[in-house]
C-alpha cells in the first residue's frame, strides 16, 4: 500500500489546515456582521489560538496541531476549531481496539499516523442550533481510512432548519454516488444516538467511520466535500435565527440539551477517547464540552 504513504498523509494534513482556516475565517466574519440583539454591543468575539504537542513515550515528538477556541462572542458562547496531524506508536489497549475494528498485523507493527479536523459550536441564542463536523485520516502500515461528518444540535427545533442542513449534505455527496447520502445520514443516525436516554442528541446529519473503498483519490474527494458541505448548511440555519428573542425557558431547554450533549461525547465518542488514550492535549480533546450544562 505504498508502505508510508507520504504524498497522500501531506495531502490530507494540508487540507484540514485549510479548512480549518477557512472555517474560522468565516466565523470572524459571522461574529462582526452581528449588530443587532442582545449581545451586539460587545466586542466581536475572536479566537484565542494555541499550538497543542504530542509527546512519544520518550519524550520525543509526536505531532501536535492548532487549538482555536473563541469563548463570549455575539453569537457563539463557545466554539472550538481544532486541527492536529499526531503519530508514532499505539499502545497495547489502542491495538487492541484497531485489531476489533479489523485492522491485521498491529501487534507485528504498531506505528500510526492520523491528521484531521474537528468543531464543536455551542451558541449565545438558544434558536441557533449547536453544531458539529470533523473530517479525519487516519493510517497504519496494513490499512489507511477516512472518517467523519457532521450533525445539527438544536435545543429548539425547527423543521425547516433540519431540512436545510441536510438537503446541503445531499447536494455535496450526491456526485459521488446517490446512494451515499443515505447510507450517511442513517449511520450518523445510528452513531450520534444516545442510548442511555433512547434518544438522539440532535437532528442528525452524516457520518462514516473506517471509509476505505481502496482508491484513496476517490475516498479523500468525498471527505473534502463532506468538509465543504459545513459552512453552506450550518451559516444560512445560524444567520436566520440569530436575532430571534427567547426566554428564560429557551435558556433553560438550551443548558438541559447541553447536558445531553456532553454525556455523550464523555461516554460514547470515538474521537474522545481515541484523543485521550493516545495522550493528545486533554484541553483540545475535550473542546467540545459547553460552557455551561444543566441536569435536572
């Protein structure tokens, strides 16, 4: 399989850089075009940006990225954008765990390398509907795959809303083959379930996990358009209900849905656990908690 796989990890890595760029561009923007309602008045929220490292058992490096999180703006309470290329050695548990998911010959030759995107929005206004997207690669000497999606998290539903964000995806997966759109939405219905409380933590969106068909060109033009797809389905959802007034109850079902929110990325999500059990920067693995939660 090309053994390291060089020209194709540099590709990937690049890509989610920018992307990433992009994306906290277009959010700076969002943030200074808010002039109106209750948060208005104060200072266009920016990001605060901090290169996050990765230590090998050894101390030696092993790969790092950017942590941006902008925290009190107009319109997000607390967004996060993260991008990280990290690698060397995985441990006996996360071999293991490659070795459940089909991965052969860990064991024999355990070096990884895995690079990627990922962005969680929790927002001031209870109406603008919290947000998610990651897009990653991830490679082994004996297999190499592609992962990710995203999916809307609104505390407040709107149906027109929901029907937007996913007619979006559609639109950008579908010149890849008809069929992926719904094989996707199904799987992040499936993924993104929160089985402790038998209910979705959101109105879904796309997911895949483990995505190689063996043509890696093919399989990293679908990522990218999965990557593409955010900001038409998530900016026209946010801009239409920034200015909407809500009450102390909209605020109420916002912090209880938060709560939901975080039970399942601390129990259930790959990408969790994956980042803490390799030692990535606990700060950036755990992003995508909220602000403020409640239980009640």
């Amino acid at each position: 399989m090309g053994e390291l796989f060089e020209k194709e990890k540099s590709m990937a890595s690049a890509w989610f850089r920018s992307l990433r760029d992009e994306i906290v561009n277009a959010f700076v923007t969002l943030e200074d075009s808010q002039t109106s309602g209750p948060f208005a008045e104060q200072p266009a929220g920016r990001f605060e940006v901090t290169e996050t490292k990765r230590a090998a058992a050894d101390g030696g490096d092993a790969g790092g990225g950017l942590m941006s999180v902008m925290r009190g703006g107009r319109v997000f309470e607390k967004v996060g954008v993260n991008v990280s290329t990290v690698y060397g050695q995985l441990g006996d548990a996360a071999q293991k765990a490659m070795a459940a998911r089909g991965v052969p010959g860990m064991e024999d030759d355990p070096r990884f390398w895995a690079s990627g995107i990922s962005l969680v929005a929790h927002m001031q206004n209870p109406h603008t509907p919290a947000v998610h997207m990651n897009t990653r690669m991830f490679w082994t000497p004996h297999a190499w795959w592609f992962g990710g999606g995203s999916d809307l998290n609104p505390c407040i539903e709107y149906d027109e809303d929901t029907a937007h964000f996913h007619g979006v995806q559609k639109q950008f997966l579908d010149p890849h083959g008809e069929d992926h759109y719904p094989k996707l939405k199904a799987w992040a219905d499936e993924y993104f379930f929160v089985p402790h409380r038998g209910r979705a933590r959101g109105v879904g969106g796309i997911f895949m996990d483990d995505y190689c068909t063996g043509d890696w060109a093919a399989d990293f033009a679908l990522t990218q358009d999965i990557g593409r797809a955010f900001l038409p389905a998530f900016l026209p959802v946010t801009e239409k209900r920034r200015d909407t007034p809500w009450t102390e109850a909209d605020k109420d079902a916002q912090l209880v849905h938060r709560g939901l929110y975080a039970e399942y990325n601390l129990v259930y999500d790959r990408g969790t656990k994956f980042g803490l059990a390799t030692g990535h920067d606990a700060n950036a693995v755990l992003m995508s908690l909220p602000p403020m939660a409640k239980w009640v």
